[in-house]
C-alpha cells in the first residue's frame, strides 16, 4: 500500500497542474457545496457506493430512490471562469483501483450480463474487430464478448 502512495504521489509531482483543468472532460466532477468538495468519480471504483455515501451532501435534500436518477451538481455545468474557481478553492479527491479488476468489473458487468446498451454499441464494434470469424448474429448483436483460451 505504501508502495501505491508514493507512485501515486510521485505521478502527482510530476504532474503539478500548471494549466486549467477548463476544457477537459468535467462530467464526472461532483461538487458538493456545503462542505466545499469535489468527488471526482471513476467508474467501476465503487463509485455507486460513494455516491450513495456522499449523497447526504446533497444541498436540496432529494428523497434517496434511486441513485442513477440523482441530480447531483458536476462541475461542467458551470461557466469556465466559474468551474476554475470551483477547482482552485474546494478540496477535490478520487478512489482508484487495481486496473485489472476495473477491466474484469467492468466486463462482468457489462458483457456476462444481457445488457441492452453495451452489447450493441461496443460489444459490435469489439467483435467486428477482433474476431475474423463471427457469425452474423455477434456481429448484429454484440452478444458474446470473451477472451481466447491460452
């Protein structure tokens, strides 16, 4: 863990923001303004858990239903001269995670399952891409992503 601290560190040094953040994707910015926080959320980092946990933030109370369905504030609704002073004066954090079991997270949930929207749109695209022989039902589908057998 110690030696996770101090690449993240290190990467953190060397990558000292000299230039604004404005221009870059901010949807994934939550910004919590009674505490003076930004929760930068990553997906398939456990980040349906912070959200449910950070969701008591929430400045207008919403009753908790459903947390997909949760408006919360993100920084690139804001003008840019806005979001920079957003990002200079609130304290701004992140979780990361092991990049292997992000990649099998994310392919459990979203390929081992039926799911409407990525079997399409990148199951197809995976499929057409790298696999020569695919029959046409995988191709129209996008049903059926997997790995080869070593």
């Amino acid at each position: 863990m110690q030696a996770r601290k101090k690449l993240v560190q290190d990467y953190c040094k060397r990558r000292q923001r000299n230039e604004s953040m404005i221009g870059q994707d901010l949807r994934y910015h939550l910004v919590f303004h009674s505490k003076n926080i930004i929760y930068c959320f990553t997906p398939k980092v456990a980040s349906m858990q912070w959200k449910k946990e950070l969701f008591v933030l929430h400045e207008d109370n919403q009753t908790f239903r459903n947390i997909h369905n949760a408006q919360f504030e993100r920084l690139n609704q804001y003008y840019p001269d806005k979001a920079e002073q957003i990002l200079e004066n609130y304290f701004t954090f992140l979780f990361v995670r092991e990049p292997f079991e992000r990649f099998l997270s994310a392919y459990k949930a979203k390929f081992l399952k039926e799911n409407r929207i990525f079997h399409p749109a990148i199951g197809r695209k995976i499929i057409k891409g790298l696999r020569p022989n695919a029959t046409e039902q995988a191709l129209n589908t996008g049903s059926g992503v997997t790995f080869p057998v070593l």
